[in-house]
C-alpha cells in the first residue's frame, strides 16, 4: 500500500513543484505549452515504445482487458449523449470530456496499483497499449474535428492515426510480438527520454493551475467527466466483466483499473491542440484526489 500511496505523492509533490515555478514567473504560458509539446513528440512516445517493445504480449488477450477496453468506450459514449442532453458543446470540447471521463491513468498510477491493491501487475501494460493504439487515434480525431479548410476531416483523422504515441505503441507492439531485441544503445537513450515525460507534463499541469482555480470555468463538463470517471466507469466495468463471466480477482481488477484516475496524457493532448484544457485539467486534478477514497469502496464492496 506504501508503493500506491508513493505513486500519488509523486503526482502531487510534481504538480506542486509546476504551480510553484508558475507563480514566481519561472514557468510562464508559453513555457508550459513547450513542455506539453516536447512531450507529446518526443517523451511520451520514448516511454511507450519503451514499455510496449519490452513487454509480454501474451497477456494482451486477457478477458480482463477486454472488460477495460469496451468500458472505456461506453464511457465515452455516454459522455458524449449526457453533453447532447445538457450541456451541448463543439465536437472537439466534447471530446475533450469523453476522454477525461474514461482515458484513465495507466502508468505512474495504474502500476503500484495493479502491484499492490490488485496484486497482479500483468494488466497494466496491455491497458495502456489498448488507450494508445485505440482510443488515442479517435481522441486526437476528435479534438482536429470541425476545421472549416477542405479536406479538414481527412486531416483530423491522418492526425489521430499518427501521432507519435500511437506509431511508438504499434511499433513497439510489433517488435515484442515478434520476439525481437532493440539493441541497447537505441534503447537506453528512448528509456531516459521517457523517464522525463511524467514530471513534464505534470509540471506543466501545475503551472496551469494558476489562473482560473478547479470548478470556477464551466463546471458541467467537468463535473460530468469526473463522475462517470469514479463511479460511471467502474460500474460499467462491473457490469461487463460479470455478462463476460468474470469473477473474483479478475473481475476486481477490472474494476479497480476502471477507477484509475483520468490519465495526465489527456490533458497533454487536449494543450497540445489547444481545445478543451479546462476540462481535461480539472477532471485529472478531481479524479486524482478522489481515485483511491472511489478505490477502497470498490475493495469494501467485494470483500476486501
């Protein structure tokens, strides 16, 4: 449990780090969309080619990622009809929200959680290879959407097939899958870059918190986000892995994975574009805080 709770202070203590350097000027705008950006290109995709091509890909059909993968989407879709219903936004905006609603934290999370509440780390590798190859492309479809140029929609969709988390997930798939060995002196160099991409992309979620304070811009949104993220969720996962036939440990660990916090990575992409920030940047500090109170109700309701 010490580990779990090390993951979230490890968030916090960076978070704070990034609204410290905000406010003495050190980090202004146009420093924090750098960072953004030479994350978005450069060190998160290090990091998962990193994670991906070292990996067993066996374990990427478990039923248990299956669960994960049709609930995220669910999820999203949900979303996506509650904003029709109350609170009508442009497709990029709204798609800002369906991802904070169901892109969960897979990493610097999602691993001392699967280690030490579940027990089982097998799961998280293949849950953050499903978000990238996946729901990213159609999470950066989405946010390109609406340009009035032509061939606008043709662009939004290339910019989702191509972003660079998604190419290093399917390339780094392909080379684990295929047994092979990334000769050290290319992987050494991917491995430092990647180890930079978590603390700047949360430093610059830090140095964003300065300005408008959580819940005081456009509350819906995000309010909707972070509930269907901590109860709506998990609770769609429930309900899957029991109509997929899942039980004990391995329907726990869907749930449990299915209330990680919203992922940093989603409020990356949604600065890197420039659409939806506010929503993606509360729904990540809301579910963050309240992931692990959502965790041990999850661990009371099955026994644990």
């Amino acid at each position: 449990m010490l580990d779990v709770l090390t993951g979230f202070s490890i968030i916090f203590v960076v978070i704070a780090a990034g609204f410290f350097l905000a406010q003495k000027g050190v980090i202004q705008q146009s420093n924090r969309l750098m960072l953004n950006q030479i994350a978005f290109y450069v060190t998160t995709p290090s990091l998962i080619f990193h994670r991906v091509a070292t990996s067993d890909t066996s374990v990427f059909y478990s039923p248990v990622v299956l669960v994960i993968a049709i609930a995220s989407v669910a999820t999203m879709v949900i979303y996506w009809v509650l904003s029709a219903a109350l609170f009508r936004r442009s497709i990029p905006e709204t798609m800002a929200g369906a991802a904070s609603s169901s892109y969960y934290n897979s990493v610097n999370i999602g691993l001392p959680i699967a280690m030490y509440v579940i027990g089982d780390p097998t799961y998280v590798v293949p849950a953050l290879v499903l978000q990238v190859a996946v729901l990213t492309p159609i999470i950066i479809t989405g946010l390109n959407w609406g340009g009035t140029e032509k061939g606008s929609t043709r662009k939004a969709i290339i910019a989702g097939l191509t972003a660079p988390m998604v190419l290093a997930a399917v390339i780094g798939f392909i080379i684990s899958a295929a047994e092979w060995t990334v000769p050290e002196p290319v992987m050494a160099p991917l491995e430092i870059l990647g180890g930079a991409s978590i603390p700047l992309i949360l430093m610059s979620f830090g140095a964003s918190l300065k300005g408008d304070k959580v819940l005081q811009k456009d509350p819906k949104p995000t309010i909707t986000a972070s509930a269907l993220k901590l109860a709506g969720m998990p609770a769609a996962a429930w309900a899957i892995g029991v109509a997929f036939g899942l039980t004990g440990a391995e329907l726990y660990a869907a749930v449990i994975l299915a209330a990680l916090p919203t992922a940093q990575n989603v409020y990356n992409y949604s600065a890197t574009y420039r659409v939806g920030e506010t929503v993606t940047r509360d729904t990540v500090f809301i579910t963050t805080f309240l992931s692990l109170p959502a965790m041990l109700v999850i661990a009371y309701l099955f026994g644990g």
